[in-house]
C-alpha cells in the first residue's frame, strides 16, 4: 500500500478501482482540524483531469507501471498503433487519452510507452523535441532577434506553434512537449 506522505507527481495509484496519475499534490495542515493531501489526478483511462482531496495518511494500492520502447506507427482517427522493435508485437491506444503527445509524435518514430498494469495506456516524451516549421508567415522587414513579438507557425507534425518573428519556412525550432511553446532555434 502507499499512503499520501509517499505520493510523487507521476506516480500511479488505484483510487476506487480506478488508475489515476499524480500530476500536482499539496499537504495542508490547517490550524485546526485534521490535515489533507490536495491532489490533480489525472485518469489514465481517458485523460481527464479532477481535482481530489484525501486525509493525510490515506492509503492506496500502488500501481504497476513500465515503460517500454516503441515505433509510433501511424494513427487511424480512432487508436494511434505502436509496434514494440524487439518482439513486433503492435498496440494500439485510443487517440482521445494521447490528444495531448500525439501532436508532437512524428510516424516511424521511436517513443516510450507507458504500460499501466500491463496495459498500454500512454506515452512519455522528452520535455523538449525539435520541430522544421512547414508553413509560417514571413518576417516584415526590420524585425530582429531582438525586437519581440510572436507569430502562429506550422510545425511539421501539423501542431502550430508561435514562434518569434524572425523563424521562417524550413528552420529547425526546438518545442516545449508539455507547454507547447517555443524554446529556441535547433
């Protein structure tokens, strides 16, 4: 059992026979009255985020996960389908839980899936992948590195991204997976 003075954000645990994600927690000891753990569980069947409280102390069944290395194949509109390169083996995980990854995912690459009890049921990405812009609009004349200011860009995985103004059609940028944002040329 693990109990809430053990929790670490991206662990899994069983609440009510379901798999949830620890994406933030917070302790609380209030002045009075007994203290509570504040949780953003993320559920790992669908993706959706709730916020939940639990007694300090509260335990739970730990979850079993692991992450094994897999080539993103392509996706359907309806699974996107890996294939483990060792075994061949294919999975396939609905697009609706990897809305989020699959915007940063190029075909044929090789990506971390995590397998919850083991159940493929997500993938984990470095925090930052670099990117060719497809499709941008030209920089005006007299705009510099240093002068600021954003445009929307096309990156190649069709995910649009705003990149400063002087990134133009075919230059390499390196992306922020989890904010979504530009960090720098690549």
């Amino acid at each position: 059992m693990i109990s809430t003075n053990q929790f670490k954000n991206g662990n899994h645990i069983d609440v009510e026979g379901t798999i949830f994600k620890i994406l933030e927690f917070q302790h609380v000891k209030p002045g009075k009255g007994g203290a509570f753990v504040r949780t953003k569980l993320k559920r790992a069947s669908d993706g959706n985020v709730i916020d939940r409280t639990f007694r300090a102390g509260e335990k739970f069944r730990p979850v079993r996960t692991e992450v094994r290395k897999m080539q993103f194949l392509y996706k359907d509109g309806v699974d996107a389908h890996f294939m483990d390169t060792e075994s061949y083996e294919q999975v396939q995980i609905p697009e609706a839980t990897l809305a989020e990854p699959l915007q940063w995912m190029r075909e044929s690459e090789e990506v971390e899936v995590l397998y919850i009890d083991d159940v493929a049921s997500d993938v984990q990405l470095p925090s930052a992948l670099d990117f060719e812009v497809t499709e941008t609009e030209p920089g005006l004349r007299g705009d510099t590195a240093s002068g600021g200011g954003t445009k929307p860009a096309t990156i190649e995985t069709g995910a649009r991204v705003m990149v400063p103004l002087f990134v133009n059609i075919g230059d390499r940028v390196r992306v922020d997976t989890r904010s979504g944002e530009y960090v720098s040329r690549a």
